[in-house]
C-alpha cells in the first residue's frame, strides 16, 4: 500500500500563517493545453503505444462507465459515480471530448476509508456526497494521456480546477523488460501506484493503488470550482512575462552562479539536467537552489561525509524535493502547501511567505530561508524559476539505506 494519509504531516503554522493546501496563482480556469506541444520533442524516444496499454477497448459506443463497470477490482468507484451524481458524465462524453481517468480500486478505497476513520468503504460514500464529487473530479483530467504521454508530464489539470496530480519523476514507464507501472500523486503529496492501463476508444483509464488527495486533510480541501470550458470563452490574454531569455535554461543559471556550483555539480551527477533543460515542457519549473555553504553545512549529517559521495540515486531523490513541477516566481509563492517533483518520498513541501521573506519547511524537519529570489537576471530562462536557499531540503525517505541524514529537531517558523 502506498504512503497512507495518516502518515502525512499535520497542517502547521509558520511565522503564524496556516499553510494550506491550495495554489491562488493559479486560476480557476481552463487547463493548459501547453503540455501536449512541451511533449512532441519527445516523442521520437517513447516506445510504441500498443505496447504500454494492458486493455484497449475500440471505439465501439462502449462508454467510460461502462468500461469501468467491466473491471472487477472497481465496484467501488461505481458506486462513488453513483452516489456523486456523475454518472451521466461518464457516460456521455461531449463530441470529440476525450479524457484521463485515474481510478481506485476497491483495495484502494478501503486502505482510504481506514486511514481516515471510517469503518467501510460504503460509509466514506456516503458521509459527504458534494465532497465525493469533488474527490472524483480531482481523478479526471480533461486530457487524454496515453502511457507514454503520462511518463513525461509532470504535472497534470483536472476538473478541479486549479488543482493538479502530479507524476513523480523519474517515472517507471512499464516494458517488456520492467513490468513497473509507476505512480501518480496529489497535491499532499500521497503516491498511488499505476496498476493497469486501458485505453477506451480515445480516452484512458489508470488503475489505481489509492485515492488521490489535493490537500492536505480529507476535512480542509482547498476551494473548489470546477473546470468548464465554455466559461473561458472570451477570457482575455494573461499579463505578458518579464524579460527573459529565450533560450536559457535552469542549468544556465545555475552555472552563471559561481555559489551554486554544487547544486549544478549535484544536478548534473543525479541525471536531473535534462529534465531541467527540457525547454519543450512549457509549465515550467521552480528550483529552490541550495548554495554550496548550505550543502558544506549538511556534510555532517551524513554517513558518507560529503554530498559528493552520494549515489546519483539518492542524489536525485535529494534534489527532487527542491523542484516544483511548474513555474512560481517569487511574486506568485504563497504560504501554503506544495507537491513537488519528489512525490510522496520527498513529502510536501510547506512554503511561508512574510515581509520577512519566504522560508521553507518539509515533514523531515528541513527548514531553509530563500535569501536571492529569481536568479537569473539576463540568463533568467522563460517560464522557469530559481530562488537561492540557505539550507537543503531533505525529503521524508531516501533510496539508499543508510545515507538518510541524522535526525534534526523540527525548527518552528
């Protein structure tokens, strides 16, 4: 079973601000089309899709309900569409409409409704039918994403609108060769293993090993709207960026930054750099860049002695739990909650913004302050963002034993 939510740590204060769960910067409107256009680059290097699917179903008026009902390991989730009223949307899709649908099993349900307190799955249902909807609109993406597809998007809109699932990378595409599945995760930063994958005529459907969360309590979700459309129709043009240059990436500040030189030595050796040089992934990235001294100060804390000698597994497992898989300069931080690019073994991410600045803090007890906000100046790359940290972020769990950092007292902020 994958990280249980109880195991999730509880919503904090920092400098007296609740952190919550939710992302104002980012609207309550339609998804960004933009992901599928950061993927084409790629498209060379994936495997054949027929390859990935474990079912396709043709398109043969078979419905995305209907398809759910074949499965045997979803008699849950039917329910849950029933009793949420959506069954209609599942059942009638609008023309040329095609979407993802991430789907827990009844496995899945039962380990949610334990973690939460309920003695049935059947009681989760119906405790709260309004918030059973919300719950299954966070499980559907307006996009159809093939296997391949979901491997190489970081983050991905739902009908929750302004909500995101994220996709821990690097993702374990599955292969002949390694039967792996991978993971998706919510915004709390739970993982859910990918089980089984159906295509149903253009839409797709992932099986899954829990049920995805976007905050960071099943009692304090973020506001909800819904993602529609038609309300974007006539919505004028966002404010154009800052300056920047067009071309320029995360490695490129980090080399024009003569005090991270660490982190870029670090990112590099981890087998990060390519995904932070994808300039086709246009949702962006944001790299909380500790400096050498905060990485000379770690050294300590660690069996090897030296960040240096860390494999570039643990390395990048390290290094992920700096990296939010979208763009947030700092005029667009919050005090609030973030998914990072870590998932679940890196945990959330718990941001505090004051006059004071913007300080850092993660379950493992971490706790950083941004001292040089949006790096770059005329190397600043576009749609990316890099904020200098004073102190490493260590996620809640490492790939390798032994090389977990000692424990730190947790720091109030």
């Amino acid at each position: 079973m994958p990280q249980a939510l109880n195991a999730t740590p509880p919503l904090r204060l920092c400098a007296g601000v609740p952190v919550q769960a939710t992302d104002p910067q980012q609207p309550a409107g339609a998804p960004s089309a933009a992901n599928a256009a950061a993927n084409a680059s790629a498209a060379a290097l994936r495997p054949p899709l027929g390859g990935l699917l474990d079912e396709s179903i043709p398109c043969d008026g078979t419905s995305l309900l209907s398809a759910v009902t074949m499965q045997s390991h979803l008699a849950t989730l039917r329910a849950a569409v029933r009793a949420a009223g959506l069954s209609s949307r599942l059942n009638t899709l609008p023309a040329g409409a095609n979407v993802t649908l991430f789907a827990p099993t009844d496995e899945a349900f039962t380990a949610f409704a334990t973690d939460w307190d309920f003695a049935t799955p059947q009681l989760l249902l119906s405790s709260d039918p309004e918030r059973l909807r919300r719950l299954l609109l966070y499980h559907l993406s307006p996009r159809a994403l093939p296997p391949a597809e979901l491997a190489v998007t970081p983050a991905l809109d739902t009908f929750w609108a302004g909500q995101q699932v994220l996709v821990p990378q690097p993702f374990q595409a599955p292969s002949a060769l390694a039967p792996a599945q991978g993971a998706v995760a919510g915004e709390s930063g739970t993982e859910a293993r990918i089980s089984r994958r159906i295509r149903v005529c253009g839409s797709y459907i992932y099986l899954l090993s829990y049920v995805l969360l976007p905050g960071s309590s099943l009692y304090s979700l973020p506001p909800f709207a819904e993602y529609n459309p038609q309300q974007q129709q006539g919505k004028g043009k966002k404010a154009p960026d800052p300056p920047c240059a067009a071309n320029s990436t995360v490695l490129d500040v980090l080399r024009a930054n003569a005090s991270l030189s660490m982190t870029l030595r670090h990112v590099e050796a981890s087998g990060l750099g390519p995904v932070l040089s994808n300039l086709s992934y246009t949702p962006g990235y944001t790299l909380f860049a500790p400096t050498d001294a905060a990485w000379k100060a770690v050294a300590g804390q660690l069996q090897t002695g030296s960040s240096k000698e860390l494999d570039s597994a643990t390395l990048r497992a390290v290094l992920a739990a700096h990296v939010l898989p979208y763009n947030r300069p700092a005029a667009a931080l919050h005090s609030q909650l973030y998914g990072t690019l870590g998932g679940a073994a890196a945990g959330p991410l718990f941001v505090a913004v004051s006059p004071d600045g913007v300080r850092l803090q993660t379950p493992a007890g971490a706790d950083a302050r941004v001292v040089a906000p949006d790096v770059g100046a005329a190397r600043r790359p576009c749609g990316s963002s890099v904020h200098v940290v004073d102190g490493v972020l260590w996620p809640q769990t490492l790939p390798a034993a032994g090389l977990t950092p000692k424990s730190q007292p947790q720091k109030r902020m």
